[in-house]
C-alpha cells in the first residue's frame, strides 16, 4: 500500500490541490503565440527546402540535421495543445494528450544533436571509412530508431502501464523523465567538447602547407628564368572538405549555443526536487507558478537555433534561398 502510494505521488499546488501542468496566464499566452507565429513557419521552411531539393540529399549530415529541425519543429506541439486548452476546447483528455507529450520534444533533440554530433566526429577522425559506411538509410534508420527509443524511454510509465495517464504531473515520471533528459544533455556537452576539440585539431593541420620545387615544373624558357614551386598539400587529412568542415562548426556552434536554456531547465529540475527534499512538497508550491516561465523560455532556441543554421551553413542557406525565391515566383 506504502508503494502504491509513492508512485502515485504527484505535484501539488501552494493549496495542497493537484496541480493543473496545462493551466496557463495571459503574459505566456502571448508569448506562445509570438514564437508559434515566428518559430513554426520558420522550420516548416526548413525542413520543406532540405526533403525538395536532391542536392541536399547527397550527404547524409543533412539528414542528420532535418532531424534538428524537425525536433525544432516538435517544440511547438505542447504551447499549441494549451493555446487550444486555454482558447477552445478545455477539456481533462486534451490534458492528458499533453501530459502525454511534454518532455519529449527536448529529448528528441538531445538525440538528434547526439547523433549528429557523432556523425561529425567520425566525418573529421575516419572519413573513408565514414564516407563508405555512413549512407543516407543508415543515417535514416540510426534517427528513427533513436527518436523512438528516446519516447519510449521519456514516457516508459506510461507505455508499460505502470500507471494511469491522467491531468496530472506524476512526481516518479518527472524523476525518470529528469534523469534521462540529464544523460543526454551531459553526453551532448562532452560529444560537443570532443568535436570542437577535433575540429581545431584538424582546422589547424589544414594550416599546414609544405612548399617544394618539383623537376618537373620548373620553368626555364626564354621568358623567364624562375623556378615556380610545387605546393603539396597533404589531402588524407582534408578527405572531409570545406563543406563538412563548415558542417561541423555550425554543429557546434548550435550545439554551444544551446547550453543556456537546458542548463536552466537542469538547474529548476534539481532546485526544485531539492526544496521538496528538504521543505517537503507543499512548501515548494511556488515553483509551480516558475514552471510556465522556464517552458516559455524552452520555446527560444526553436527559433534561433534555425536561424544559426541558416546563417552559418552556406549550403543550408543557398538551397533555402533558392525555395523561397522560386516559391515567391510561383505566387
């Protein structure tokens, strides 16, 4: 009995009530529409540029990185269920459709960065190898089958049974929910540090450039007398290219960029299972009116995390370009 009722703990309000996790105040409703309005368009633009256009499918880092923006894009899914709760239909089982999803968007694209990330690295440490392995099914497959496992795993409660999806925030799922969202942040970070690690290593052997005269060259005509040199350049380092290079930083950049707003979420996450270890659960009632604010804040880098993307990959942004202006032509 004793353990039914620790599982079925969940967050309770300052009143000692059951929290309502959909419930939501005008200042949030405005600024969910905002981002909806900015943030939607945006990567549906995206997303609709790299599955048009076939060049963008020769290398499979594109895929990869519609994974991103499609993970981007499910950001949205969870301020549009509670715009729909708050506006039209306020109803206990479009609650429960929300229960059903909060979390996972940030865990999709955890695992979509962490295999890019992944992919990058053995772009820059293997690249025949990586070149000859890593197809466009495989990158595919490798992003199906992780997004799928990382929903089963953030809504594992509720898949097997353990307990009964209801309007409520059920404290054993955050928990579970909170661990696995941590593993995948710190191992993105330390993916991210090996990478950009790599990625100076590599940008700073490109440097080196060893100048030799060959017989073969030398000009000797009745024109000029000089001997032109031969610049070898060592390719087996550089199998990877401007293009993938270019990849890797945006990858990264993306990826660092990305450390305020989970970071922030880490820090609430433990701040608040802290004050309940300590105070208890009633007296920690006020994080619940903090929480609309940090998923506000959740809703930031789907947009500008797009926007880095376009400004930093050239291929990304020339295809982009290319569907807008043959788009605005056709209207």
């Amino acid at each position: 009995m004793n353990n039914s009722n620790a599982q079925r703990e969940v967050v309770l309000n300052e009143n000692g009530e059951v929290y309502n996790p959909i419930e939501i105040g005008m200042a949030s409703v405005i600024i969910k529409i905002v981002c909806c309005s900015i943030g939607i368009p945006l990567n549906v633009s995206i997303v609709v540029t790299i599955i048009r256009l076939r060049r963008m499918h020769r290398k499979p880092s594109n895929f990869f990185l519609l994974g991103i923006i499609l993970s981007y894009l499910s950001f949205f899914i969870v301020p549009i269920i509670q715009l729909l709760y708050w506006g039209i239909y306020a109803d206990d089982s479009l609650c429960r459709v929300y229960v059903s999803v909060v979390g996972v968007p940030q865990g999709l694209l955890l695992i979509n960065m962490l295999l890019a990330l992944i992919d990058r690295y053995l772009a820059i440490n293997h690249p025949l190898l990586h070149r000859e392995k890593m197809t466009n099914r495989l990158a595919c497959c490798l992003i199906v089958t992780c997004s799928i496992l990382t929903v089963f795993l953030f809504k594992f409660i509720y898949i097997v049974q353990l307990d009964i999806l209801r309007c409520e925030i059920l404290l054993l799922h955050a928990k579970v929910a909170s661990i696995i969202f941590m593993i995948l942040f710190v191992s993105c970070m330390a993916m991210n540090i090996v990478v950009y690690r790599q990625t100076k290593i590599l940008l700073h052997e490109s440097r080196f450039v060893e100048a030799a005269p060959a017989d073969n060259v030398v000009a000797n005509t009745q024109f000029s007398n000089e001997v032109t040199p031969v610049v070898i350049i060592h390719v087996d380092r550089m199998k990877i290219g401007q293009q993938e290079m270019e990849a890797t930083q945006t990858l990264i950049i993306g990826m660092t960029s990305l450390c305020v707003m989970p970071c922030l979420i880490v820090i609430f996450i433990a701040t608040f299972f802290a004050c309940r270890l300590v105070f208890g659960q009633l007296a920690c009632g006020n994080f619940n009116e903090m929480l609309p604010f940090v998923k506000d804040l959740c809703l930031i880098p789907a947009i500008y995390g797009p926007i880095i993307f376009l400004v930093r990959n050239k291929e990304l942004r020339a295809a982009w370009t290319c569907v807008e202006l043959s788009d605005n032509t056709i209207l």
